[in-house]
C-alpha cells in the first residue's frame, strides 16, 4: 500500500511545545509497518535528525509564501498534485487536515480543538485554516484518531454525526523519562539554577500555556517564602508570546527565572526528573503530556483544573481553581513548604503509565491502515 503523509506539521514538532507527539506516532508506523510505503510531505527543509526508515519517501513541496491563500493553495493544490506520482492508496494527516478536493481517503490526527478558541498549538494562520474547515475535515476523514477520552467525548459534542469515525488510541511518553536518582537531580540543579529546587513549566511562551499567571504567581511565592527557588520555563518563544518575552525582561524576579530555548527530549526529561514540581498550566490541550512525562518521573504536579489534565493526573495531581490567580499561588507555597503533601501526591501517582514510547499509539493506528 502507498500512503501519503502530510508531514509539514513536524517541523515544528519540538518536545517541549508539542512533545513531538505526530512526530513519534508516524515513526513509529513506518518501523511497524515495513510492508507500506510511507510517503511524507514536507512545505519546507525537512528537520535536521529525523531518520526515517527505508520504507519512507521524503518530498519537499515549497510553500510559495505565508499569506492564507499560500496554505490554501498548498493543501488543495500543490500537494495533490505531487501526491499524483505516487498514487496513494491513503492519505494521513497528521495536523488535523486533508485536502478536500481529493478522492483519496484518508485519516487524520486531532490533539486537541483548542485551535476553536485561537489557543492551539499551531501558528496562527493554520489554527484559522483549521477552525474555518474542520467541519469539512472531519466529514472527508474516514477516521479521526484522538489521544484522550476528554477529546473524543468534546468532538462528539461538536460533530455528532462523525463519533462513530473517532478512534481513540493510548498516549505514550518517551522511555527518556525516569525517576531520577539524587546525584543526578543534583547535577541538572548544578547545571541549570546554581544547585536550587526549581518549579518546571513545560510549553513554549504562548498566551495559551498561561505563564503571566504562573510568574505572577511565583513572584507571590517569593515574597511569602523569600526562598532561592527558582522557576524554570522550557519552551520555545511563539509569535503570540512575544508579550511574555518582553514581560521577563522587566519582571521584578527575573535573576529567579530560567527560560530554556529548543531543547530536546533528552534534556527535558532530564529536567523534569530534577525538578522539584512540575507546573501545568495549558487548560485547553487536549494530552497533558508534560503530566504523564512528570508521572513517570515521579515528580509532583500542580495543575490548572480541567478535564484532560484529570484524565491524565487523577488524584496524584494538585488542582488550582482556573479564575483565581491567588489560588495558584498558595498551592506552589503550601507544596513547596509541605513535603508531606509532596510524599503523598507522589503515593499516588498511577504504578502503570502509558506504554513507553509510542509503539502500542502507533500500532493501534497502522490497524486502520487496510480499512481506512
């Protein structure tokens, strides 16, 4: 079977924005599924360090400019016409999108519909092409795969008409994640905050990921406990958050902040299992991954409350009241001051996480493959 791939999406797959999750999924496909060939569209240079295995075809299709129209002409033209060399059997897209004037059936890959609210993962202009067509996407798609219940159950509120097209399938995180041992937590402190206890906030700077709440809240956390904790953000800087950026250069604990640009997986693992919480604040992703990745690690989680980040945390997760910024606050100082309360949010962190990696997320999907 040949497969087309609408893979422009991955080249701003970066573990701590989206956590490389479409990235992972369709690695993981063309390993299982050595039988197929898989062949990726790419609008731009393909990332540096993504080895594909030798069932897998790249092909660049240039995006002629950044303007709506651009996107517009590169979906439903541009890429079904490279995509005629190839005669695909399917098509899957893994930003959500098809082009519709194909014939082609195809499957597509939902994270979220926060893009509905103008607080998706995705650069601005393809969160209006994606709020503008959904509709149309879902009704093309032969299947929908989503990777939380909370997902599946908000499309089905959307679109009921396609629940019986949603395939939901298990999330994973990397093996990377670990428990760290304490020379090891030690040396990341050592070697990122000076050797103090840091809280972690895992996203890139966009007003969805809600870090003024956070650095607000964690300048009240210094006034009270007049500590040296610091507060480590680890994401890349989008075009929304440029008002964050320029927040930090003025804000009043900024020697206290830790911005970390482009990390990969090794890195962030590693500092998430060093951190002393983990601080999750993205109310409208639809995979909390940073708290499944926390999980494996062990490491507590203080969480604006929501239904995918319960989904995820459960009762091993410490929940703030989204409309009250003071709420958050309080809850970093009583963690930071209680180690009892970290010891027993720790207690009951799930013993079974997702499946390492994910293979089991892949292989569930690849079974669509010959019925899609």
């Amino acid at each position: 079977m040949q497969i087309a791939v609408i893979a422009a999406c991955l080249r701003q797959d970066m573990p701590a924005d989206t956590g490389r999750v479409a990235t992972e999924i369709i690695l993981a496909m063309c390993r299982q599924q050595p039988a197929h060939q898989f062949i990726c569209f790419f609008d731009g240079d393909i990332p540096a360090g993504l080895n594909f295995p030798a069932n897998v075809t790249t092909v660049v299709v240039p995006l002629k400019g950044e303007k709506p129209w651009h996107l517009y002409w590169w979906l439903e033209w541009q890429l079904p016409r490279a995509m005629k060399a190839y005669r695909p059997d399917l098509m899957i897209g893994l930003d959500g999108t098809l082009p519709l004037r194909s014939k082609i059936p195809g499957i597509i890959l939902l994270r979220d519909l926060s893009f509905l609210r103008d607080a998706g993962l995705q650069p601005v202009l393809q969160q209006r092409r994606l709020k503008k067509n959904l509709d149309k996407y879902l009704a093309r798609a032969s299947r929908i795969v989503v990777l939380s219940d909370t997902v599946k159950e908000e499309l089905s509120r959307h679109a009921p008409a396609i629940k019986d097209k949603i395939v939901r399938v298990t999330p994973g995180v990397s093996p990377l994640y670990q428990p760290l041992e304490w020379e090891s937590r030690e040396a990341v402190k050592r070697e990122f905050t000076g050797s103090a206890e840091y809280f972690l906030v895992a996203g890139s700077l966009h007003p969805r990921n809600n870090i003024i709440p956070v650095l607000k809240a964690f300048s009240a956390l210094k006034r009270r406990q007049r500590s040296n904790i610091r507060l480590v953000l680890a994401g890349s800087l989008t075009e929304a958050g440029a008002d964050i950026a320029t927040a930090l250069q003025s804000y009043k604990f900024r020697q206290d902040v830790v911005w970390l640009e482009h990390l990969d997986e090794s890195t962030l693992a590693r500092l998430t299992g060093a951190a002393y919480a983990l601080v999750y604040t993205a109310r409208l992703d639809g995979l909390p991954l940073a708290v499944y990745a926390a999980g494996r690690c062990q490491v507590p989680v203080i969480a604006l409350d929501g239904a995918a980040v319960r989904e995820a945390g459960g009762e091993a997760v410490l929940y703030t009241d989204p409309a009250n910024l003071d709420d958050l606050a309080e809850k970093m100082s009583l963690l930071y001051k209680d180690e009892q309360l970290r010891s027993r949010l720790l207690a009951k962190i799930p013993p079974v996480m997702p499946a390492e990696g994910w293979e089991q997320a892949a292989g569930e999907i690849g079974t669509l493959l010959t019925g899609g």
